[in-house]
C-alpha cells in the first residue's frame, strides 16, 4: 500500500511539472518574481520604448529624450534594446494571445511590415490622425505611405531608407569614368558602363545577396509600381515592370556587371575587401561603407539608374527604413504622442544631433538646417545629407500591404531560378500562386 | 603495410578534426581583431581583444546577462533534474499498464512544436501574472518527456535485487531513491545536466517572448542585440559569442567522461 502512495506521489509531482509547461497547475510555485510584473515603468513620467541599433535608433532615442526633457525635466525614457524579429515575434505572441499588455508605450516598426501588423493587430496601434498632434504633411510621401492605413496615419517616419548608389570613383577613374556618367542614367547604360568597368578594372560594379529580392524591389519602386493593386489583390502575373525588373536582374548576373553572393556578411565584404567598385541600397548602408576608413575620399554617392519605358521611369526608391508606433495598450498615450510629437515630428535640433550617426531625417524641415549641409569627407567632400533629403522627397511611393513579405520571398525565389534558365512569365505564375496560397485565394 | 594504413587513419582523422575545430578558432581568433580586419579574413591572433573587450562592455550589460543566464540555467538544471529522474523512477520501478499509458502520451508531447504551445502557454502565463518572472520562464521546460524518457531507460538497468535488500534493510522507498537510486545513476545525470545547462543556456525564444525587462537580459539576447543594427562590429560579435560559449564548454569538459557513460548507458 505505501509503495502505491509513494508511486502515486511520484508520477503526481512530475505531473505537476509537465503539466505546468501546458498550462495546468499553479501548485509549483517554486522560484521567485524579482523582475516584477509590469513591463512600463509604474512613474507617470516614464515611456518604455523597444528598438534595436546602440548606433542608431536607440541613439536617436536618447538624444530625443534629452530634447523633450528640455521642457519636462520630470521625463524619462526606459530604452530596451530588442531585435526586430525580436518584436514582431512578441507583437504576434501578444496580438494573438490577446494580452497587450507586455507591449511597451513607443514601439519602433519595420515599415514594410507596418501595414502587416495594423491590420493583423490593430489595437496595438493608436491612432495618431485623430490625435491632431501631428503635421504629417511635413513627411516625405513615399515615407509616410508605409504607415498610412486606410488614409489614417499610425506611425511617425524615422529613418530614411532612401536608395542610393555609392560608387568607387577611384576605380571608376581608372576606367575612364566620372561619378556623373552614372547619374540620371537607366539600367542599359548602367550595364554598358559596368561591363567597360568590368573589363578594364576587374571589379562588378555591383553586389547582392542571392536569396534576397532587394535591388528588384528597388527597381519596382522606382518606377511607382508594386506587387499589390490598390484592393491589395496580388498585381502579378502581366505586371510589365516586374518583368522588366526581373529581365534587368537576369541581365546584370549574365553581363557580370553584378555578383551574388551567400549572405550579408558577405555582402558587406564585398565593400570593405574592395571587391566591388559600388553597391545600390538604402542610405543606411554609408555606415557599413564608413567602417573601412581606409577608403575615405574614395566613395561617392548619386541616384540609382531607372527603368526606361515604364511607370514613372524615376532615379529614385526606397529600401527599409522604419516608423515609430504608439501602443493602443499604452497606458501613457498622450505623454507618448507629445514626446513624439515634438521631437521626431517637431525639433530640427534633434535632428542636428543624430545626423552624425547617419540617421536622416524624413521629416522634411529638418532637412533644411546648417547641418545637413555638412560636406562629407569619406565622400569626398558631398554634401551627401542634403542629397539624400532631396531623394527622399522624389520617391515613389509603395503599396506594402499584408502579405508583403511573402510576395518579396517569392520573387527572391523567381529571380534565382530566372537566372538558372527558367522562363520569367512561368515563374511570374508561380510567384502569384504562391501569394495567392498564402492569403487563401 | 598496417603502418601505412594507421597513418592514412590518423592524417584523415586530422583532417576532419582541424575542419571541426576551425570554426572555434576563427570565433576566438575574430574576437581579437577590428570589425574590418574579421571581415577582410584575419586568421592569426591579433592585438584588439582588450579593446574589444571595453567596446563590448560599454555596449551591453555583459555581467548582468551573465549572472542571469547563470541564474536560470543553474536553477533549471537542478530542478529538470530532481523532477524528471523522481518521474522516470517512478514509471520503471513501480511499472504497471496505466504508467505506460501515460508514458507513451508524454512520449507523443515530444512531437509537439514548442512554437505551437506558444501563445496558448504566453495566454495562460499571463492571467497568472507570471510574465516577467523567474517562474515564468522556468516552468514550460522544468519537466520534458526527453529527460523523463532519459531517466526511464536509466532506470530500466537498475538492479531490483538492490531494491529489494534495501527495502529489508529497513529503507523507506524516498530514501531508496535519494540514496541508492541517485549515487548509482550519477552517469545518467551528468549527461541529463549537460544537456538540460546547454538547453537552459542556449533557450532564446520563450524568455525573449515573456520577459521584456531590460534587466532580466540573457547572454543569447546579448549576442542577437549585438546583431542587429545596420552596421554590425564583428570583433565585438565573435568576443560575446565567444564568452556565450565557455560555460557550456566548460561544463562539458568537466562532465564529459560521465556524459559518454550515461549516454552508453552504464551502469556500475
């Protein structure tokens, strides 16, 4: 009998553990709380914020803060560094499970991901057009369009994804080349200049990551076209400017004029070890072109070629970049769209002080003072800041969507096997039934 | 002729050995360099490892990180421990059909993504108000069906003629299994506490999900951090991931001889 007790306690205590880990019993109640239980700070004057760069919007967050102290000395800022996938992940944790409570009052979103989530957990977000707290016309457009949902404005802008091309002039001069051959230019000139560069020099004149749709999704943004109709119903299949951005793609691999590679690690080398004579991505890439100080004076930086004969035909378009959101379970709200409001929505003086650490403004005043008309060395002597303000305020804008991250996925597929040999309108089909699997069509 | 064969042995097992160790070297060679020297494939040791070292503390909260994943690791380990060898004793000692029963349904658990237990476990955590809590983040993984199968088999080799002359000498069966059960069994449970410390260390997922303090910061967060940004400091990365990775060696060197006779399954 003792021994049936025994055993019965036994598997009872390892029930108990298991069961825990399922949501059963509260009866273990070993360990301790001593993180607490509330993710905001309990003082009134405290915003928890999430974001992720040291170098850049954690940065950015602290020099705001010190900007709205100025006027509240009573603030203050809780900044936890947490990865973007990192956040989306607690986001859908949250969203789905339905306690919001864990989300922080000022959250920062990658823009091509905004729409997503407002529409898959829209109260997670506030609604800062009916806030009246903001001048959202002083944002670049095609900025501002990535967190505008339904003509309501749920983000404020931050950082600048604008496309730049950035260019080795040192190795363009030795093929007989100046950095203003390559501005205002289209794909086919592109290419003709890069296979001469190619030839007499050695080096590509450009770098992409092979399992990645990037510089085909720069390429469809420039010309203001996007892989979603305005319903949000996959524009695919007979999308003329998809298919020219992939033929482009396909040429630029066969020419040699670009390489692929792994990963981005490797992407990053191909700058820094001098393999390449220049990249096309976002603005934010100067800081990876930056770190190898040897080859200062050696870049230079001018607008992306365009795709000839379609859309809107642009040098211009954007690639990442992110917005700041408030939490609708804040419980600080208004504290939290003042403090946005008058820092990233209203101080050029915060801008003036990030801009050394390579974030750009999207909020167009800001763009205006002395220091955005600093001459930059690495880029011998460009007043890159000003450049780039000017680019933002030409970019098309992108129609994002919920399922842009699997349509982008899709293509990346597409491009690969377009360069193995594949036929660009089957692949085009292939790709649209893959977006229309994952919405369920 | 036996010579010959020996030495091609040995000069392919060198080969495969130095193609293992090489990444280890590279990650202790990297965490020596600047961002730039690791990018342009720096192989031998350089001289920025103390600079690196302030980089990456004026960065992160490398201490705290530290004591925090020590803390839950340690805690875990000795709790995974206790609960699933007293589990898989008792489903083999006192085995009957209903236990098999219940076995083989822990067993099916091990199917079971953890991502799918996910939000269900992050709803019910939360009406408990157990996020951000220590609790929280030990009791999903306190009891897994892999140990409990572990200590099962374990078990399975455990001598019932002892059982039985320590019954008649008077042992009461808790103290069977404290004193008997736990000091033969020490192979099994070195393995178990590798491998229970190493999935403590390393677990990312559910403690980034429920806490979001920035206090409560593990070394495996510290190092996706490091990550992150658009420009990423490769010295500094490989240094954090490098200090990430010597407990677990250490533990494993420590335990190692044990570690290969619970897994053979030895019993002495």
């Amino acid at each position: 009998m003792k021994k049936r007790i025994l055993s019965a306690i036994m598997i009872g205590a390892m029930c108990t553990g298991l069961l825990s880990g399922c949501g059963g019993g509260k009866a273990a109640s070993t360990g301790d709380s001593s993180a607490g239980n509330n993710t905001a700070a309990a003082d009134e004057n405290t915003l928890t914020v999430w974001c992720w760069d040291p170098a850049f919007n954690i940065n950015a967050m602290k020099e705001a803060e010190k900007v709205y102290q100025a006027d509240h000395p009573d603030f203050k800022l809780n900044i936890v560094e947490t990865p973007w996938a990192d956040i989306q992940t607690k986001l859908s944790t949250a969203g789905a499970a339905g306690d919001l409570s864990t989300l922080p009052d000022i959250f920062l979103m990658q823009d091509n991901a905004f729409a997503k989530n407002q529409i898959s957990f829209p109260d997670a977000f506030t609604n800062l057009t009916e806030t009246k707290a903001f001048d959202f016309t002083q944002f670049a457009p095609g900025k501002l369009a990535y967190s505008t949902i339904n003509n309501i404005n749920y983000g404020v802008p931050f950082d600048n994804g604008t496309v730049i091309a950035a260019y080795r002039t040192d190795i363009l001069e030795q093929a007989g080349y100046k950095i203003d051959d390559l501005t205002d230019i289209d794909w086919d000139k592109y290419i003709e200049i890069g296979k001469d560069v190619l030839a007499k020099t050695g080096k590509p004149l450009l770098s992409c990551q092979a399992n990645e749709a990037d510089i085909i999704m720069i390429m469809l943004q420039s010309t203001g076209a996007s892989l979603f109709d305005a319903e949000g119903n996959p524009n695919i299949i007979g999308n003329e400017t998809l298919k020219k951005a992939l033929e482009t793609y396909k040429e630029l691999k066969e020419s040699g004029v670009m390489v692929l590679v792994n990963d981005w690690d490797q992407y990053i080398t191909t700058m820094n070890a001098e393999t390449v004579a220049g990249t096309i991505n976002g603005c934010w890439i100067m800081g990876s072109i930056r770190a190898a100080k040897d080859q200062s004076g050696k870049w230079a930086i001018t607008n992306l070629p365009k795709l000839a004969g379609i859309g809107e035909q642009s040098n211009y378009s954007n690639n990442g970049g992110s917005s700041w959101a408030v939490s609708g379970a804040s419980k600080k709200k208004d504290l939290a769209v003042d403090f946005l409001a008058k820092t990233f929505a209203g101080s050029t003086k915060l801008y003036d002080s990030i801009l050394p650490s390579g974030a750009l403004a999207t909020w167009l005043p800001a763009g205006n003072t002395e220091a955005y008309s600093e001459k930059v060395e690495f880029f011998g002597g460009q007043e890159v800041y000003k450049l780039l303000t000017d680019f933002a305020s030409k970019t098309p804008k992108n129609n994002t969507g919920v399922y842009y991250y699997e349509a982008r996925d899709a293509v990346a597929v597409a491009a690969t096997n377009i360069i193995a040999g594949a036929d660009v309108d089957s692949e085009l089909k292939t790709v649209q039934d893959t977006v229309n699997f994952a919405m369920s069509k | 002729m036996i010579k010959l064969r020996t030495a091609l042995k040995y000069i392919f097992l060198i080969i495969v050995s130095l193609i293992s160790v090489f990444p280890l070297y590279w990650m202790a060679v990297s965490a020596t360099h600047t961002s730039i020297e690791v990018i342009r494939g720096a192989l031998l040791p350089g001289n920025y490892l103390f600079k690196n070292f302030a980089n990456l503390l004026a960065a992160s909260d490398v201490s705290g990180a530290m004591t925090n994943s020590f803390k839950y690791s340690i805690v875990m380990t000795v709790l995974a421990l206790f609960i699933c060898s007293l589990a898989g004793y008792g489903f083999e000692i006192y085995h009957d059909k209903a236990k098999d029963a219940i076995m083989s349904v822990l067993l099916l658990a091990m199917m079971v993504p953890f991502v799918a237990i996910m939000i269900p476990l992050f709803q019910t955590f939360s009406k408990w108000g157990l996020l951000n809590t220590t609790l929280g983040f030990l009791l999903p993984t306190i009891s897994t069906p892999f140990l409990i199968m572990l200590f099962r088999q374990s078990a399975r080799s455990f001598p019932h003629d002892i059982l039985e002359a320590a019954r008649l000498d008077g042992l009461n069966e808790f103290h069977i299994f404290l004193r008997i059960f736990i000091p033969t069994m020490k192979s099994t449970y070195a393995s178990a506490a590798i491998i229970t410390f190493m999935g403590a260390w390393n677990s990312y997922l559910w403690p980034k999900v429920i806490m979001t303090e920035k206090t409560s910061i593990t070394m495996p967060m510290l190092v996706a951090n490091l990550k992150e940004g658009y420009v990423t400091d490769y010295g500094i990365l490989m240094l954090a991931v490098l200090l990430c990775s010597i407990p677990t060696v250490i533990i494993f060197f420590l335990l190692q001889k044990q570690f290969a006779e619970g897994i053979t399954g030895a019993v002495k």
